[in-house]
C-alpha cells in the first residue's frame, strides 16, 4: 500500500521532482561488470536486480564506504586551473581501513566540502578516482541547502537529539520539499555507487543519518547485495521518533540493509522498539547476536563504540611539544588547576550548562577560586541558525561574568578558545589539564575523553621527555547521555541539566587523590587502547560477513512501491504457491483432503467483523459439496460460533477448540476428542488470567468450553508481550500438576487440555479416511500461526507411517514469508480465497451431490 505520508512517493524514489531542477546528465565513470546482462540506465529505476547465478570473476572482495562527505581535503591551485587533493587523515572513514582485512580494496563514494564548477566536474572524478579510489557525489546547490541544512540538520539532527519542533518559531514545521530534497540527495549518491559496483563481489558500508534512505535505492538494483549501515547520532526512543511524518519510509529503508549498527545497547533498543511498535517486527537473540526478522530476511544489529586512531594519536603526542609549546602553556597555567572542555559549538554540547557547573563550583568550593581554570575549546559550528546564535551568545555572556565575578589579576577562571584548534594544540591542552569535562546533553558517541585518555598517557615508557616520567593519570567527567559513557566505567557521571550535582562532581574529580586517579587511569586507557577504531570496523565487517554467508543461496526477489519497497529472501524449498499447478493436480486427484484454519487464512486478522462473507461461504460450501473432497475448518475459535458461521455449508466438517470438538458434516453429532473432560483447573488458571488482565490496559479473556485464552493484541506491544511471557511462567507453575497444556501465540496465551492440537485433527481425519478405503491422493493445508505448524507437521509423518501414500500431492501451505514446516506459502487470505475459488471453479459439476440427501463420510 502506497504511504500516505507522500502523495506520489514512487516519483519521488524515481527522481522525478518536480519542485526542483534535474542535475545535468553527467558523464559516466567506467564501470565493470561481473556478471552477464544488460545494464538499465540509470533513471530507469524499475527495481531490476542485476544478480546471477553464474560464478564471480573476481579474484578478491571489495568495499565500497559510502558517506556524506569523502575522506579528502580539496583546495585550488595556485594559478587557479583545477584542484588539488590530499587524504584527510582525521577522517573516520581513512582511520576503519586497519581494520579490514589487508588484501581488501577500499573504494570511497561521497560529497566534496567545496563546491566544484560542472565543466571541471569530470576531470575531478577522473582524477579522485585514479589517485585516491573516491568517487564524488556532486549535488546541485538546491537541493544539497536543503538536504544538508535543511532535512538533515533542520529535521532529523534535532529529532536525533530529543529537540522537538513545537512551533515555528522553535524548531520549525515539518517542510515536505526538503524531504525531496533529502530523497534527491540519496538518490545521487546511489547513482555513484550503482555506476562502480560490482553487485555480487562488493560489499557497502553507509554511514550516518544524511543517507538513511539510501539502502533502499541500491536493494532496489541488487537484491541480494551486501550491504551494512552505521548510525554514528543517537537514535532517539520511539516516542520521540514516531513523530516523524516521513517515520516508516526510512525505518523500510534502514530495513533494506543487512546489518544495521549503534554505538550503544540504549540506541539499538529505541530502534528496535520502533520497529515492534511501528511495523510489528519483533527482535531475537542467538547466540550472542541481535537479528530482526523482515520479510525472510534477518537484519542483524550490532552495537559496538567506535574507538580512536591510535597510531595517529601516538604520532600526534611525539611531536605535540614542536608543534605546540607544552612549556609555555605549563608556564601560562603555572599554579592552576586545569579543567578542560572540547566541544563543537553546538546546542546540544553543553557548554553554556558547563560554565553555569563552573560558577557553582567556584561559589561552593571558595578554595578553587584563584587557583581552578576551566580552559574551554570551542570548535567551529558546523550547522546554523537562531538556536545555535543565542546559544554563542549565552555562552560569551556566561564567561564574561563569571570571569568579571571570580577574576583577579593574572588569574581568569573561564578562558575560551573560540577558533579552530589542531589535533596537535589539543593534544598539549590534554597533557596539563587535570581533568576533561563533558556536559553534552546528547551526543552520539564523543571521542574526546578517549583522546584524553591516550594523551594523559604519552608516548611510550622508554620516552625520554618529562611528561612519560612518573605515573599517569587522568580524571573525566562526563554526561550520562553520551555513546562513550558505558564504556568510561571510572568516569564521574553527571546529569548536565543538574548543575550543582556536576559542580560537585568537578570538585570531587581534581580533589581526587593520585592514587585513585591513577587506578582510573588504567582502566580507561586499557580499554580505549585495546577498542580502537580498528578493533570497532574489523568487529562490523567481520559481523557483516555473517550476517551475508547464505545471500546467494536463498532465493531473493523486490516486491512493493517507493520505500515500501523489500526483498523477499526464501529458503530454496520454500516457494509460492502457484494457483495454476495446484489446480492441475487437483484435477488429477480423486479423494482429496482440505484443512483450511480460519483466523489470518481465510478472515484477515486486522478484520474487526470476523463473520464469514457470502464469497467465502460460497467457496466454501462448492467445494465441500465436491464428494471428492473432505473440507475441514479447523480452528481455535468456539464451536457454538463456528456452527453458526457455516450452518449453510451442510457438508463441511468443522474442527473446534483446536480439535476438542469434531463433527464431519452439519448432520452430525459433535464428537468429544480430548482425552479429559474435567475442567476443575479453569478455578486455578482464570484467578491468574483475571490478576493480568486488570494490570494489563487492552487485554482480555476469552472463555471457551474446554480452554481459557488470554489476548493482548490490543495492548501496548512491549508490555503486552512481557506480562504475556510472565504469565506463562505463572500458569505453567500453578498448573504443573493438572492435566493441560499452557501455550503461548500470536498476542495470546491459552490453557487447554494435554493432547488437543489441530496436528490431532489432521492425523484423524487422514486416518479416518485411509480406512474408508478413500486414501487421501491430494492434501491441502493452510493455517498462519504457530498452532497450524502442527498440521504440516502431522502430514510429513502421516507419509511416513502409511497414513498417507508417498505419492500423495501435498500442499502445506502457510499465510505470509516467514520460517514455517509448510513447503508453500501465500502472501495473505485475499491470496488463499483466489486460490480456494480456483479450486471451487475447477471441480467436476457431476461431482456434486443434493446436500440434503448425503451422509457424512
């Protein structure tokens, strides 16, 4: 179904944006190709998957990391003619390549910081391409405002950090052209991957929230492509996000990939809580690894910090005292305490609550005044607009009366550095700061206090210079709403909107004693030693490998519109039922069986009015008048209700209470099936169910003559599904000793007898038939939960002992893609009734009897 949340979201995912201008047709890079076929241009987007079955001709995997901005620095030549290029070697996605095994190529595809004329924009491509392996992405300056400073940093930046837009003025409303904007951008960046990928030999990295929707561009090509995705921001709780009109086409999107990663347990909980909440997908354990199940695919999520460029810090630390005269900055804060932040200038970092810290500390604690200094390094903004101006002028206000209010001569407690900083100027400030303070109110990761770590550390033992004499040490304080504060466990946490308990806690840190500090040293700098930022890729890649082993076994085909598109993965045996081929047996056969389970295979769950409609009664009634068939429905629902329903179809048999009553036909007497008619346990169980039910908004009991069903469809998911695990502990223990069966389903937990299972009723009923000399020769089974997976199990050893031949076509057939006994499988009941009226159509008209004047079987 088309999202309602875009009008005409299949142009949108085509490219065709009316709002804003086409980028130009550009020349095409080289592209290889490793498998026969033909190549659809680009723009042709029709979900065709270049994939064969045929073997690689490559000799080696490689990696194609795509992010918003390439790994490169760019300035202009002297003369002006052209450009010149050079690594970036902070650049996070240079440093994860010592963590990819050594033989591997690494290809680059992402967006350039300076804006490129279009007539050179060939010759940079070329040139990037030959000497750096990067391919650039180059946006139009429409769209690349409003995909940059618009989606990303107007909608989902704030959204990713808990701010919400609340009026216009205060974050502003949802504009639905950066939204294009952002789909437009993304759809770029898929054209560069598409025009280099080798789909069966490389695998893709995507990083950060500026390409979200970019997974599903490039499944829509490749079904079965490698593909992971890394979100370095936090993802917020689902409250938070659900507030996102366009919320489920990028959860689809993300879904597209094949492994999905956080930094911490916190922001992979929030998204798989989105993804219970928001599309009914529940997560599962094994082993260790965290997998979503979609469609038949297994998304894995993977929750691993990412780490520091240790070799580049180490180089960094060696020339620190060239590069930046430790020396004068000991003598500048000669006396002093140094406390020290660094932070971007951001509204989310902190630093005005920081300062406000400071000024407690100092009115606390009078001893520090004189003698504490917070040094704080601001690093240039890289968003814009009001929040971000009135949060610089807070800051400058903050420091100018704090340092009017505590100041003496030669003594400023509040300096600011608001200017670029290098890698090696922080570095000096790490080595004479006494402690590192981190007041982000949100923050997805934050290396900094890693950094500190390494730096407090120095270079190695044998290092003649004064700052490796001596043993090292280090203190942090840090906001428990940052990615790396899990793992800092000797770090004092502080909530940063409480600022007298973070006063208290700078106080407690530089008062500390040597010996505490140094403890807490070690033990941090251990840890950020050994999870650097290779540790961290070599840990995804190795995940994403995994995650990959079984693409190009399973069967892969695209099914549905714009970012409703998904693969569909299936095991080789798994299949379609084709209406066509059971059709074609049906016709061939002459004692045919049909169990049909009612809820979710013949009436759609999400149907409110679960009274059968004249069509399926219709069907129904014609097939069971064929007196070749023997027509069950066999369900969980109540027999008085079941009898009712299907009182015109006078040849059906019905199976109720999962088996517990049995008649054969609407002449019949129902039978009895359980083995024990006692119900005394009801007074145990219903005491238990009543105690839930009460705590449990949205759920209920249903009462049934020989079972007791507890539902929690209409209750909030997650809790729904905890009281529901809870209670089956609490049934299982109080009913040990009675003779029943305590099973848990889809949003239901029931109490019914030992020995009652719809695979009973299908062992009955082929057994019944085999001694009526009438062996089944054609069987038909479909249900869509977990009680049906009885009846495809019975069938397989109803073959194996006699019951049925071995030449009997069975059809075990389930409601929708999912890991299931049944061999075949139907998307949804619209699906099962034009099979079933197929199969009403095609049977012998001389085959059917006066209802009125026919006995049972």
């Amino acid at each position: 179904m088309m999202s309602r949340s875009y009008t005409n979201l299949l142009d949108l995912a085509s490219g065709n944006f009316p709002a804003m201008g086409q980028p130009r047709e550009k020349k095409r890079l080289p592209r290889v190709m490793t498998v026969p076929g033909v190549i659809s241009e680009l723009d042709d987007d029709q979900a065709n998957s270049v994939t064969s079955d045929a073997p690689s001709s490559a000799i080696q995997d490689r990696i194609i990391i795509v992010a918003n901005q390439l790994p490169v620095k760019a300035k202009r030549r002297p003369d002006n003619k052209g450009w010149s290029f050079s690594w970036d070697d902070d650049s996070l996605l240079l440093q994860l390549k010592d963590g990819l095994p050594e033989e591997m190529e690494v290809l680059y595809v992402g967006s350039l910081k300076i804006d490129v004329d279009p007539v050179e924009q060939d010759d940079v491509s070329q040139l990037l391409l030959d000497k750096f392996k990067c391919v650039p992405a180059f946006l139009p300056s429409d769209i690349l405002t409003k995909f940059y400073h618009g989606f990303c940093k107007q909608h989902l930046w704030p959204l990713f950090h808990y701010m919400l837009p609340f009026s216009a003025s205060h974050g502003g409303r949802f504009d639905r052209s950066l939204w294009e904007a952002y789909v437009a951008a993304n759809k770029i960046f898929s054209q560069r991957v598409i025009e280099v990928i080798n789909p069966e030999d490389d695998y893709v990295w995507i990083h950060d929230y500026h390409l979200m929707v970019l997974p599903t561009f490039l499944r829509r090509r490749f079904n079965r492509l490698r593909m992971g995705f890394f979100l370095h921001s936090p993802f917020p709780s689902s409250e938070i996000y659900r507030t996102l009109p366009v919320r489920e086409e990028i959860m689809k999107a993300l879904l597209n990939s094949d492994l999905i990663g956080f930094h911490t347990y916190d922001y992979a909980r929030h998204f798989l809580s989105c993804c219970s909440r928001m599309l009914g997908l529940e997560y599962q354990s094994k082993r260790g690894y965290i997998g979503v199940e979609y469609y038949g695919r297994t998304i894995g999520i993977k929750i691993m910090p990412v780490g520091i460029h240790m070799g580049q810090i180490k180089s960094v630390l060696s020339l620190a005292d060239k590069e930046w005269r430790v020396a004068e900055l000991k003598q500048q804060f000669e006396g002093k305490t140094v406390l020290l932040g660094v932070d971007d200038m951001d509204v989310f970092k902190g630093i005005d609550l920081k300062l406000l810290a400071m000024e407690q500390m100092l009115k606390q604690h009078p001893k520090w005044q004189g003698r504490a200094v917070l040094v704080q390094i601001a690093n240039p903004s890289r968003g814009r607009g009001k929040d971000l101006e009135d949060i610089q002028a807070e800051i400058q206000a903050s420091c100018k009366r704090i340092n009017e209010t505590f100041g003496q001569p030669g003594y400023e407690p509040i300096v600011l550095i608001d200017r670029p900083v290098s890698l090696c100027e922080r570095f000096a400030y790490y080595t004479i700061a006494e402690c590192v303070v981190v007041t982000a109110v949100r923050d997805g990761m934050n290396l900094t206090p890693y950094e500190y770590i390494v730096g407090r550390q120095g270079v190695s033992e044998s290092e003649s210079s004064s700052e490796s004499i001596g043993p090292k040490k280090s203190m942090l304080v840090v906001s428990e709403f940052i990615g790396c504060s899990p793992s800092l466990s000797g770090a004092i946490r502080v909530n940063p909107w409480n600022t007298e308990s973070t006063a208290e806690a700078m106080n407690e840190a530089i008062s500390m004693s040597d010996a505490e500090k140094q403890l807490r040293h070690e033990k941090h700098y251990r840890y950020v030693s050994s999870h650097d930022v290779a540790f961290w890729s070599r840990s995804f890649f190795q995940d994403l490998e995994r995650t990959c082993k079984d693409h190009f076994r399973r069967r892969c085909w695209g099914i549905g519109l714009s970012f409703g598109f998904r693969v569909v993965a299936l095991d080789p045996n798994f299949r379609k039922l084709s209406i066509d081929h059971i059709v074609s047996v049906y016709l061939r056969s002459k004692n045919r069986a049909i169990l049909l389970d009612y809820d979710g295979t013949v009436m759609p769950q999400t149907s409110h009015n679960k009274t059968p409609s004249a069509e399926v009664i219709s069907i129904i009634n014609a097939l069971s008048g064929d007196t070749k068939n023997t027509v069950f429905v066999v369900s969980g629902r109540g027999r008085e209700s079941l009898g009712k329903w299907f009182s015109p179809c006078k040849k059906l048999g019905i199976a109720a209470e999962h088996g517990f009553f049995m008649r054969w036909s609407a002449n019949d007497e129902w039978e009895l099936c359980g083995q024990n008619s006692e119900f005394g346990w009801k007074q145990i169980a219903e005491p238990v169910m009543k105690l839930y039910t009460e705590s449990t908004d949205g759920s209920s009991i249903e009462t049934k003559e020989s079972a007791l069903v507890w539902h929690h469809r209409d209750a909030d998911p997650g809790f729904g599904s905890s009281q529901a695990k809870e209670m089956l502990d609490h049934l299982e223990s109080v009913l040990a000793n009675e003779p029943v069966a305590v099973k848990s389903g889809q949003f239901i937990v029931e109490v019914k007898p030992q020995g009652v299972s719809k695979g009973m009723v299908a062992e009955k009923i082929f057994t019944t038939m085999s001694e009526k000399g009438k062996q089944a020769d054609f069987v038909l089974c479909i249900g869509d939960d977990r009680s049906d997976e009885e009846m495809f199990e019975i069938i397989s050893n109803a073959i194996s002992s006699g019951i049925l031949s071995s030449s009997t076509s069975v059809f075990a057939c389930t409601v929708g893609q999912k890991p299931s006994k049944a061999r075949y499988y139907l998307d949804d009941p619209a699906e099962v009734l034009n099979m079933l009226e197929a199969l009403a159509e095609a049977s012998d008209p001389e085959s059917f009897t006066d209802t009125e004047s026919e006995g049972s079987l």
